[in-house]
C-alpha cells in the first residue's frame, strides 16, 4: 500500500507542479507592477559561487551551462574572483605577494576568462563578484604577511564568524588595504574587460571591529578623542561608515575611469542591518550615484518575512533609480530549497517590479529536493520572456538629492592657523584632508603630497597666485578628480599643485614667512579670472548651482557648508545682486563680480561717515578684518594700522545687512586693520573677515549672481 502511494506520488507531483506554475505566471501577468523597471534592464542574475567551481572547471560544462541559462531567460552571471584570501584567476598582483594560485580548469584554462566569454556569447552580462571584500582567513597567506593590514575587537580579538567560518577582517581604512583591494578590481576590468564588478555584504566591516592602533590614530587625529568603549555608538558608527563610503567613491571613479559603461554593483543585507552592524551605508551610495545597480539579499524562508524586506522604504526609493533586484536562496548543499519557497518569493518579488538574483548556480536544479528538469521547468515558467541587458545604457548617474551639508571644521590637516573653517577634499584618490575654505578667492591649491595615485593630466603650465596676506603661490596647473566630503565631482577639475611659497616684498610678514607647513586653500568665490576657477561649479546636478556658508561662532564646534540651493534652505535670507563679468573659456556658469557695491561705512574717528560707497566681500579666507581707503584724507587722524576700541565700525546695506563691531586685538574675532592704498581701484574697500560669519549665515547664487544674508540665531 505506502509503495503504491509512492508511486503515484512520484507520477502525480509534476503535474502538480506545472499547475502552480500555470497559477503563478498567471498571478504575475494579471499584476501591475506599483513601480516597474526598464524591461530591458530587469536584473535576472545568478551567483557563480567557490561551490560551483567544480562545474565551471570544464569548458564544455561552462558553454551548457551559460547555453542553459539564455534558454531559461536569465541575462546576468556574477562569477566569483576574490575569495577566502585568493583569486580565482591568474594574478600578477597575488603573484608579485608570493600567493600561489590553484584555482585553473581541467585544461590549465583561465576559468574566469572562459566564463565571461561563454556568457558573452549567450548574451549574458558577466560581472565578476569580489565576495570576500575585507574578509580574510587568519591563517592566510595574505594575513600573515600583513599583520599591520589587520583590524580588531576592543579586547584585541581579531577574528568573527562567518557564514564562511571564522574569518579576520582586513582594516578598510588603511590606504594600504584600500590600495590593494583597488588593484585588484582595476586588474580584473583591464584584463576581462567585464560588464561590471560586485560587491557584496562583505565589503564592510562588523561594527564591533576598528580598534586597531592605525584607526584609533586616525579616529583621534580627526576628531581630538579616541574611539568610545562603545562600538556602536552612533558617532562612532557614522564615522567609519563614512570612512566605507569615501573609500567606495574612489573605487567607483577609479571603476569608471578604467570603463567610463561598467555596472558598479552592490549586493548588501538589507539597510538596517547593513549599516548598524557592518558599517555598509549602502543607501547613502546610491544616494550618491555611484551604485549602477543593488541586489540586496533576502535569505528568509517564510514569505511574509521576505515581504516585509523586500517593501522597506529604501528598496522603493532604490528601484526608482537604478535596476534593483532581490537576492534569493536557491539552496545550499546541506540545506536545500523547496521550488515551491523559490516560486513564491520571485513572484512576490516580481509583482513588485524587482528583479532577482539566485544563490548559488549549483542549487539551482544540480543540488535540490525535485528533479533537475522539473526546476528548470519552473524558471521557464517564472521567466517566460527575454530581458536583455545593455551596458551601453549605463550613463553615470547624479546623486538623488538635491542639497547636502558638509561639516567646517574649525583646524587643518596641516599648520597651526588661529580661525578658520576647512572642508575635507580628497584629490586624486589621496587621503582627505581639510583645507581652507576661502570665499574671497577661486581655485583648489594644495601641496603636492595631498595628492594621491590617481591618474593626473598635467598641462605644464606654472601659475601664480597672490593671496591677501601677500602670500605667493607658485605651482603646475593639473586636471584630476576631487571628492568633497562624500561627493566626488562630477569630472576632473584644475587644481594648482603648489611647490613653492614667499612673500610679496610690499607684505614681508605674509603666512608662508613662518615656514609653517601649507594646508592649502580650496577658494570658491565666483569671480573668477584665470584658471584654476571655483571647484564646487563641477559638482553634479543640483549641487553646482551655489552653497551656504554656516558658521561656527568661534567655537570649536563644526560649522557647516550647505551644497546645493533649494526653496526650503534660502528662506530667511535677504539677497544683494552682484554684476556679471566676462566669461572664462572652459568654465561652466556666468562668472561674476561678487564684491558688493553701495555698502555703507561708518569708522569713528574717520571722514568715513555713513559713506555708501565702498565696496565690499564676504570673506573667509581673511582672519583679521580691515578697512582700505585710496586717499588718507579719508582716514581723517587715524593712521594705517590696528584700530582701537574707540573706532568702532558700522557697515550695512539697507534692507540687507547691518554689521556692527567694537575693534579689540583677538585675531578672527575683532582685531580691524586699516590700510591707505592709493593705487587702490575703488576709494572705500572694505572685508569684515571670517568674524563676520559669526553673525550671518551668506549664501552664494551662482546661478542667478546673488548673495544672500541671514542674521545667525
């Protein structure tokens, strides 16, 4: 009797089958997607795992396989080349490390070439997988030769369990790991030429990791303390986290410098978990643009469970901008997956518009609980129709938002100056460092040991620049790529790489006397004359069009510069007109003459009596304030130099601003200068210096030539 039901089981269940599939692919015909993709760029993917080694080991099982998978409707293949401390190709780099490399097919073929190429010629997409990011085996040959390489616990541990054992964690903030992680993907885009290259959850770092000796330096060095006891404290968390993400912007550019079309791709946990437990800010990279397509892996067995994830607020605004999948268990060889699982959750998936990716190749009809042909029936019937791919399609993308608020930081990365305000930039892939935000001049200036090894076009072309104290620059004009904070310019820009600094003989005591170290200055005033011009102008999409100074009231504490001008964030302000001037060749936007005219002066003891003819400029880049007349009977008894407490300084624009001050001898806060210039061009300048951002909030509007005031509450 039980062998009797047993075989009309057997005989009866694929019937079964093909009439859940029938319903299936009716379900998801009938359904409208709430948010539908390009049909053309619907990600259908499978993951080519170390698991599957064995089959793609043999050249004719690599062509059916690949051959298998176009019949089925699938377009993406992610062959895996970085894992458990080797590559699964030939490397000149893990060659040069003494690494040996085992991993070549039954023919001594480079099995990762073979893929790509049988994929190619099934119109497949082939994007190889980097799976073990900062993973690493202890025992490695990698580790063992770099234990500096290495991050770890607060106790000192330096290993934590896996999906893939016990494993150690190379310290994604050493330029020397990023460096060799760089290499890596940048020799698998020069020699397959790929579709693209993905990371996955393991290009992170778990949150209780980053107490090694470099990063509490660095952790100290930038922030003045060393890392709290607890390793999820939130400003410790944002910390590394951004960290992850600066080093994902340069690999982008560098990804995209090599393949300007290449798929850059991410495959993360979901974000919650991403972000508080292994520091993968995932969100905030697609927010960038610099994330071509996500499949975020959902490895759940119930499918309310697997709703709930696939219908979180940052997979709906994700699949608005670029192709985003759901990745899928298909099993595992110790733990297979019924069709039935598999069936249910690409359906819920695809009646939301998502795409999918299967993990692994093996578990998908050679490792399972039902027959080979009855999965593969399955997927014919999930996937009835072709979606092909394109990379051609795959133009660069500009961040989802429209405004962004970088910190000011109150000290450089080099020399001692008394106030100011310093933006990080990272240039040429360097190391960020905080340079000097100055709205009284234009162009980026920094020594050339802030640039890092990404590619530079030298025009050998040496400028000059004088800056208000009378400090001459002197330095080779180059083209390259900047990252401001977190938001890398949208192409290269001229940067003035400055070797050489002295005075001007009319101003003997300028900064570069003090033979203090240079920590460069990015100027960012419209009012431009020469190259290099304002940087911020090649900032992508709305981010270009003018910025907000927010000032820090000479505390210690961040100011901040606010990118990007919208209706919300220029409320409050009250706006001054500047007047246009001739263009630059080669500079984006109108340049402008951003000295204010009809400024009203007031300087007791002077003939500057309400006088509303000077002309004046917001400028953070000057310490010490002063006033320069062209004529000394202007300046009445008051000789050149530092005012007293009795000749106090009223200056205003009606309606505008009303700026008061009580001259006095701390730098940046009240210490006022005058000058007597007669080869002055205009009669009356006037520059309140950086302590006039202590009272006002200025806004800069490259777009329209204005400036705006709000009075700091």
């Amino acid at each position: 009797m039980n062998r009797a039901w047993w075989l009309l089981r057997k005989r009866l269940l694929p019937l079964l089958f093909c009439l859940i599939s029938f319903f299936a692919v009716l379900q998801l015909n009938s359904f409208t997607p709430a948010v539908a993709q390009i049909p053309r760029q619907q990600i259908r993917g499978v993951w080519l795992s170390g698991n599957d080694f064995s089959v793609f080991r043999n050249r004719s099982q690599v062509q059916a396989a690949m051959s298998q998978l176009r019949k089925l409707n699938f377009n993406t293949v992610y062959p895996v080349v970085w894992n458990d401390g080797y590559t699964q190709y030939p490397s000149a780099i893990m060659q040069k490390k003494g690494i040996p490399f085992f991993f070549k097919g039954a023919e001594g073929q480079d099995v990762i070439a073979d893929i790509i190429s049988q994929a190619r010629s099934q119109g497949l997409l082939a994007i190889p997988w980097f799976e073990f990011g900062f993973m690493v085996p202890l025992t490695s040959e990698l580790a063992s030769q770099h234990p500096d390489w290495l991050t770890q616990k607060q106790d000192g541990t330096q290993t934590s369990i896996s999906a893939a054992g016990e494993v150690a964690w190379l310290n994604p903030f050493h330029p020397e790991v990023q460096n060799f992680i760089r290499e890596l993907v940048l020799e698998v885009i020069t020699k397959y030429n790929p579709d693209g290259v993905q990371f996955d959850d393991h290009t992170s770092l778990p949150v209780d990791f980053g107490y090694d000796k470099y990063t509490i330096a660095l952790y100290t060095q930038e922030t003045g303390n060393p890392p709290p006891s607890n390793p999820q404290a939130q400003a410790w968390i944002k910390w590394r986290a951004d960290k992850m993400s600066a080093f994902m912007v340069d690999l982008y550019q560098s990804v995209k410098a090599e393949k300007p079309n290449a798929i850059f791709s991410v495959a993360p946990n979901y974000y919650d978990f991403a972000y508080k437990l292994q520091l993968q800010d995932w969100l905030n990279w697609v927010r960038l643009g610099i994330v071509d397509e996500l499949v975020m892996q959902v490895y759940r067995n119930d499918l309310e469970s697997f709703i709930g994830q696939i219908t979180r607020p940052e997979i709906l605004e994700t699949q608005q901008v670029i192709p985003t999948g759901i990745g899928i268990m298909a099993g595992l060889r110790n733990r297979p997956v019924s069709i039935a699982q598999i069936q249910s959750q690409v359906v819920a998936a695809q009646q939301r518009g998502l795409g999918i990716g299967f993990f692994y190749y093996e578990s998908l009809w050679d490792i399972a609980p039902e027959p080979a042909a009855q999965r593969q029936s399955a997927f014919a019937a999930l996937f009835p129709n072709p979606a092909f791919r394109d990379i051609s399609q795959n133009t660069p993308r500009k961040p989802t938002f429209n405004t962004v608020s970088l910190p000011l930081y109150p000290k450089p990365s080099l020399g001692q100056r008394g106030r100011g305000y310093f933006l990080e930039v990272a240039i040429a892939n360097g190391q960020p460092k905080r340079v000097l935000l100055d709205t009284g001049s234009a162009g980026l200036r920094v020594p050339k040991e802030f640039l890092g090894n990404a590619p530079i076009r030298r025009t050998g072309q040496n400028i000059k620049e004088v800056l208000s104290d009378g400090t001459i620059l002197e330095g080779e004009l180059v083209y390259t790529n900047v990252r401001f904070g977190l938001i890398p310019a949208a192409e290269p820009i001229p940067v003035q790489v400055v070797t050489s600094r002295q005075c001007t003989a009319q101003k003997p005591n300028c900064s570069a006397k003090s033979g203090a170290p240079f920590s460069g200055v990015i100027g960012v005033n419209y009012s431009e004359k020469s190259l290099p011009y304002n940087p911020l102008r090649k900032l992508p999409g709305n981010l270009s069009n003018g910025y907000i100074v927010m000032g820090n009231g000479g505390t210690n504490k961040n100011g901040s510069l606010i990118l990007g001008l919208t209706p919300e964030n220029q409320a409050g302000f009250k706006m001054a007109s500047w007047s246009q001037q001739p263009q630059i060749n080669g500079v984006a936007g109108n340049q402008w003459d951003s000295r204010l005219g009809k400024v009203c002066l007031t300087l007791a003891g002077s003939s500057a009596k309400n006088s509303c003819n000077a002309i004046a400029i917001a400028d953070t880049g000057t310490i010490n304030a002063f006033a320069e007349f062209k004529s000394a009977s202007t300046a009445g008894k008051l000789k050149p130099g530092v005012l007293a407490s009795a000749n106090t300084v009223k200056l205003a624009i009606n309606g505008i601003f009303d700026y008061s001050l009580t001259p006095g001898n701390r730098d940046g806060f009240n210490r006022w200068n005058l000058n007597i210039s007669p080869k002055s061009p205009v009669s009356i300048f006037v520059n309140p210096g950086i302590a006039f951002f202590d009272k006002y909030d200025v806004l800069f509007d490259q777009v329209n030539g204005k400036q705006g005031f709000r009075t700091r509450r």
